[in-house]
C-alpha cells in the first residue's frame, strides 16, 4: 500500500457530548473541522443506536482500511465501542474525567495536533479483555469485553459511589476531585470481602490465592496516575493481575500510599501475576466490580467469572 492508500477516507467521530464536565460537544466540533479542513470526510455518531448501526455496516464492508472511529468521550464510551467488536482501527480524542485509553496512546489534547496525529498513524490490533458469568446451571449468563481493566472488591465500590454520586447529579459531568469523597466513604465503611483467584502458570501448574481486591489490568494505568501493574501491555496476549491479601481501612490506605510510591510490588501481601485466563469467586459475601472505570455488576458468591485475554482482536491507531 503506497502513502495515499494509507490516509484516513472517513473518520466516524463516536462522541459522548456530556464527558469531560460537558466540554465533549465542544471538542467535537473543533476536531471535526480540523479533520475536514485536511479533506477526511466526516460523520457524527451521538447515541448508542447509530453507534452500532455504525460498527454493523462496517462489519459488513470487505475494506475499512481508510476508516478510522474516534472517540471523543471518556474511558466508558472506548469500552462501549470496543463491546461492539469494530473492524475499523480506533483511537481515542479525551473528552473525559480521566481519559486513560487516550494517555496510553500519548493523543494529543489539541484538536489541530489530533487531526495530524491521524493521519500520520498506523494501525495495529491490541489485545482486550473478555469475562464470562456463569449461572448456577453452568451455563454463561453475560459476557463482555473490557480494554483498560476490571476490578474486584474495594476499587470497584469506589467506583460504584462515585458513579451514583455522578448520575445523581443534573449535568452527569465530574472531574477528579469528585474521586475522594467516595474514596475516603468506602476506606472507612466497606467491608472488604474475600476473592479467590484461580489459574494456571506457565509452567502448567493450577495456582489460587485470595485476596480482598482483584484488579486485572490490560494497560499498566490506572485513575489518579497510579500504576498498578507496571508492564502490563495490550500487545503481548496476556494480562497481569493484582490483588491485596489484608483487609481494613488503615490497611486499604496503606496500599494505596505504596501504590502511589511504586513499592507495593515488594509486598508479601500483594501478589503480582501475569496469565491469560483466571476465575474469580466471591468466598462468602457478593464482591461489586468495576470494568474500565465504570460500574459492573457484582461478583456472586457461586456465580465464578471466568476472565481471559483475546489477542490481536481490536484494531487500533499507533501514533508515528
């Protein structure tokens, strides 16, 4: 393919107008006009509906080389995109609270730079992540993919207070500050209970462990500029895992300062593991989890999910 086979034909501009404090409408219409004064033809896509209208007629087309689907959103509108299993490449223009997806492809914020940033792209396939809920009959009950995460036990109930506090507001728009309030809620109130863990290394051996939160990472970022799991890459068919073995709200506290400080990967309490399928089981009291920033559901006692990495699977944009 020469270099003009290569520039984006059409960009759909996949956009959530309420993100990012309600600034996403704004943002849109600058990164559209930047895209079409460098002759991408354009169309907006503002609703679920036409989102996946969208990701079906591209399905159906034998070449979305010259497409390309931009988010301008935060990190839950990439997750409800890559659920609807798009052909052509993504990236993502941060319109959102903390906009990781964005971070981890180093976008720029300037609607000029971005539009210059696509077309000098190149596309790759990242690797997601996919669980599975299994009923009590054995059979699977959801399943969905996630691109950044999924957390189990005390990150996710912040995430849950966060998110109603957010919904319970009129704008439905938040920043950063909005996380401590709901943080320092569940470091005193929640309960912490007991996830175990399952899988097998690559050595073939079956291994378990428990610990009060999970979180299972496809990127090695997090809110707040906490790394979690450094290393962890969506380009190498694995995902890493993180979980904290000790309960309390001192104890939750103490994590999250060695996180910040990058020492918590020397804790004998913390367990650090890379795989690429893992099952997860409430021991005894329902677990609430968090997918990618947003709100999940809960981890039910005899109710395992069962989590694996898909690789090479969404076709993404790499910056130059």
């Amino acid at each position: 393919m020469n270099e003009a086979e290569k520039i984006p034909r059409e960009a759909y501009l996949i956009a959530n107008p309420t993100a990012g404090r309600g600034h996403g409408l704004a943002r849109l219409i600058d990164l559209e006009n930047a895209i079409r004064e460098r002759g991408i033809e354009t169309h907006r896509v503002l609703d679920p509906d036409s989102r996946a209208v969208i990701a079906r007629k591209l399905r159906s087309e034998s070449d979305t080389r010259r497409r390309v689907l931009v988010v301008i959103g935060g990190d839950g509108t990439v997750n409800a995109l890559v659920n609807d299993g798009p052909t052509a490449p993504i990236c993502h223009y941060a319109s959102g609270t903390e906009n990781l997806f964005s971070r981890a492809f180093g976008t720029p914020k300037n609607p000029e730079a971005m539009a210059d940033w696509i077309l000098g792209s190149r596309e790759s396939s990242m690797d997601l992540g996919e669980f599975r809920v299994e009923s009590t009959d054995g059979s699977v009950s959801q399943t969905k993919r996630f691109a950044l995460m999924l957390g189990f036990g005390f990150d996710a109930a912040v995430v849950n207070r966060h998110h109603a506090k957010r919904v319970g507001r009129s704008s439905g728009t938040t920043s950063r500050l909005a996380y401590f309030g709901p943080l320092a809620h569940e470091a005193w109130h929640y309960d912490f209970p007991a996830v175990r863990m399952t899988w097998t290394d690559d050595s073939g051996e079956s291994r378990s462990s428990e610990g009060t939160t999970a979180i299972v990472f496809n990127f090695d970022c997090y809110a707040l500029g906490l790394k979690f799991a450094p290393g962890a890459s969506p380009f190498d068919g694995n995902l890493d895992t993180v979980r904290f073995e000790r309960r309390g709200s001192i104890r939750a506290g103490l994590y999250l300062a060695m996180v910040a400080s990058g020492i918590h990967v020397k804790l004998k309490s913390v367990g650090l593991d890379r795989m690429r399928e893992i099952r997860l089981e409430a021991v005894e009291k329902p677990v609430p989890v968090q997918m990618d920033g947003d709100p999940a559901g809960w981890l039910e006692p005899g109710h395992p999910w069962h989590v694996r990495c898909v690789p090479a699977v969404c076709p993404v944009l790499v910056g130059p």
